[in-house]
C-alpha cells in the first residue's frame, strides 16, 4: 500500500514536474532533469557525497546552474494559528536540500504549482477565507531558510515545514502558466 501511494504521488509530481520544467525552458533556461538512481527502489532522486546521499532537488537549471525543486500542489492549507495560507514540504526533505545546496555551492529554489482555487472543506470550516491562491510560486532555499512560518513535526513521516503564502514570489499565474506550458506543447 505504501509503495501504491509512493508511485501514485510520483506520477502526479512527475506531471508538475515536466510542466514547470516546460515553464522554465520557456524562459531560456535548459534543464537537466534529476532521476531516481534506481527504478522501482522507492527513493527520489539522490545527490551523493562521500560521506553518503541527500533527496537531491528534481532539476538543474542551466546557464546559471541553479537546482530547482517542483512540487505538484492542490491548495494551500489554512494555519489557523498565524490565520495565513501556507503550503510545505517534508522536513527531512527541506534539511536534505540545504545540504544539497552546501555542498554543489548552487542555490536551490522550490517551486510550488498550487492548482485548485476552493480551500479543503477542514480549512473552510476553520475560518479560512472562501478562495486561497492559485499559481506558480516559489523562493530560494536561503531566504526560505529566514522566513518559516512554522514547522510541525507530526505531520508525514519526518514532519513538515511550512511557509506562508505571503513571502513567496508569484511566479507566474496559474490562466498564464498554463498558457506558457500550452505553448511549448504546441511548438514541438
């Protein structure tokens, strides 16, 4: 069952995935996707260093040689402590790409695509507002790393951390991402 929902959630990343990197040849950058060291193994991409591995980001952007990591999301979540939208990422993973990050001497952006403009019923019936963000956002790892909303460490396997939605970049529009990612479809 776990490996069920491994492989289900890798598909559905894998399809962001190949989107933003689409957005970002867009742009004039080349891409150099980053793949799992062994199929079927259960592990994402690795990013090795003689003392061992570290979950490595899915992509290296060139010319400026920056990694990016793409994370296929539906809505933001409502924190109803900080009443703000906030979306994350596995801790051990966040702690990985620092590292990743330390060692090649390269920044790491993640990229969010938040698809779905209806917030989960649970935040609706917390107070959230009736409509959350939608598009394409992201930030470094290094201003990331100054700016967490907060880190909760009982959600997933190794905890989370979350940023809010107000100190990431917008990148781009989900109606103009979807152009943008049409697009290159078309000029193929």
């Amino acid at each position: 069952m776990i490996v069920d929902t491994f492989q289900q959630n890798l598909a559905r990343g894998k399809v962001a995935e190949t989107a933003i990197a689409k957005w970002l040849m867009a742009r004039g950058n080349c891409v150099l996707p980053v793949y799992e060291k062994e199929i079927g193994e259960g592990k994402g991409p690795q990013f090795f260093i003689q003392q061992g591995s570290f979950a490595a980001p899915d992509m290296l952007t060139l010319p400026n040689c920056v990694w990016v990591e793409a994370k296929n999301k539906t809505v933001f979540t409502w924190h109803r402590k900080t009443q703000r939208w906030v979306t994350g990422i596995d801790l051990k993973h966040y702690r990985d790409y620092l590292q990743v990050q330390s060692y090649s001497r390269r920044p790491v952006w993640l990229l969010f695509l938040h698809t779905c403009p209806r917030p989960a019923q649970r935040d609706l019936d917390s107070g959230s507002p009736s409509a959350c963000p939608v598009g394409l956002f992201g930030h470094s790892m290094r201003f990331l790393q100054a700016n967490i909303n907060h880190e909760h460490p009982n959600w997933g396997r190794t905890g989370m951390v979350y940023w809010a939605h107000a100190i990431l970049k917008l990148l781009e529009p989900l109606d103009e991402f979807y152009r943008i990612v049409e697009g290159a479809d078309n000029s193929n």
